[in-house]
C-alpha cells in the first residue's frame, strides 16, 4: 500500500470513527466548527467525512444544522451487545460463586443502560432482570456505574433529555443530588442502588475500564441479605472481575 493509499483509504476510516467517538462523547448535537476544534481538523476535512456517514445514516443533521449520531448506530448497538454479553459469563458465574448472589452485566444504550447478560444465584429468593431490558441510568446500580464514567456535563445533558423519574422513596430526583452521588461513588470506586429502582433490593455496581463501549457489573440481591457493610467484602471481588473483563474484552 502506499502513502496516498494509507491516507486515502485507512487515515479516513480512522477519521470518521473519530468523528463518531467525538459525537457520542459530547452527547448532543454539535455544530461543525465544534467538531473540528474537538478533532483537531480543518472545516472542510469535517464537512467531507461529515456528509459520508449522514449518507449511510449514521449521523443525521437536525434542524438548526447542527448533527448528532444517527439511527443506523441502533442496530450496529443492538448486534454488540448481543455478542457482547455471552462471552462475559463465566467471569459473572464466578461473580456468583464467590459472592453468592445474582451478578449482571450492561451497557450504555443511547441514553439508557441494557443488561447483556445475567447469572442468577442460588438461593430460591434472589433477583431476577431480563437480559434485554433497559433501565434509567440515575435508579440502578449498573446505570450509576455508567453515569462513572461520563464527565459531568454529559451526565447533565443526559438528565436533562430523560429526566430523573421516581421509582421509589429512595429514587433520586434531583440532578445535584444525583452528582453527589456519582462524586461519592468515584472515591470508593463502586456505586449503589439502594432500593432505588425496585424496594427491597441492593446492588453494588462497578464499571468495566477499557470496555469497547461503557459497560458495568453488578451483584444484586435482596437487601435483607445484601446488607450495606458487605460493600467491603464485595467491592473488590467485583473489581477484580471488572479488569479481567477489560483484559478479556482487549485481547
């Protein structure tokens, strides 16, 4: 291959995934001048690549002419996490057999997170989430461990599309309560769902580094059994499980 082949052929896919990443990072629509301050390329370069993918439909151009990922990224979503999950589940049934209690796996999905695969535990009372479904990101322990890995403005901009709905007495509200949360998480390197989502049930939730798209594990249970103290015994077993996912996802 040569220099002009490199540069017309790989350098450009490069670029256009880059322009992608970008887009997804920001997450909300962008203008071009923005895209290229953030990609470091000239307005012309942005524009050409730009108009490549808006004509394969994955990213579209809104009203005010501004551009945001497209729905084509749905299906392209869709398809990774179903090959995605399966290949975590024995680090989760390990999960299981150490912890003793239900351990699951998901990922960010637009706005909201999707488990991709789920080991139940043994005991005859335990949690049970169907692989598929999608839940808010601010109620669930999994959700929260995503939120981890967004800066803050993401997580505001992402707030402000779905919003903060209730789903319990513990379910949080407000968007400067939910940060806090998100701030205290980051220090002890897991997050919490207290009875937020569903009453009742706990989880501990971390995230997975170096995932090809932000994933999380978790262990949930009831909280009768789960008790809060247990984060010390559980936390890192979970983080152990999360970097062997990471080495086992890159190589």
């Amino acid at each position: 291959m040569t220099k002009s082949q490199a540069s017309n052929g790989v350098q450009s896919v490069e670029r256009a995934f880059d322009v992608l990443e970008i887009m997804a990072a920001v997450g909300e629509p962008i203008g071009l001048s923005e895209l290229a301050a953030e990609a470091d390329l000239p307005i012309p370069t942005i524009h050409r690549l730009v108009s490549t993918v808006l004509r394969r439909g994955y990213v579209r151009q809104l009203p005010n002419k501004q551009y945001a990922l497209g729905p084509r990224l749905i299906r392209l979503g869709q398809g990774a996490s179903q090959q995605f999950g399966p290949s975590s589940r024995s680090q989760l049934a390990s999960l299981v057999q150490e912890i003793g209690e239900t351990a699951n796996m998901a990922v960010l999905d637009i706005d909201m997170a999707v488990y991709v695969a789920q080991v139940a535990s043994n005991h005859t009372m335990r949690t049970f989430i169907e692989v598929g479904r999608r839940v808010h990101l601010h109620c669930t322990g999994v959700g929260k461990a995503l939120l981890l890995q967004m800066p803050e403005q993401s997580v505001r901009s992402l707030i402000a599309r779905v919003g903060l709905p209730r789903f319990t007495e513990n379910s949080i509200t407000d968007v400067e309560a939910l940060n806090a949360d998100i701030a205290r998480s980051r220090v002890r390197g897991f997050a919490i769902d207290d009875g937020e989502q569903e009453i009742g049930v706990r989880c501990f939730a971390v995230p997975v580094p170096g995932a090809p798209i932000p994933t999380a594990i978790s262990v949930s249970g009831p909280a009768i059994r789960l008790r809060l103290d247990a984060a010390e015994r559980v936390a890192p077993v979970m983080q152990r499980a999360a970097k062997e996912l990471s080495t086992a996802f890159q190589g």
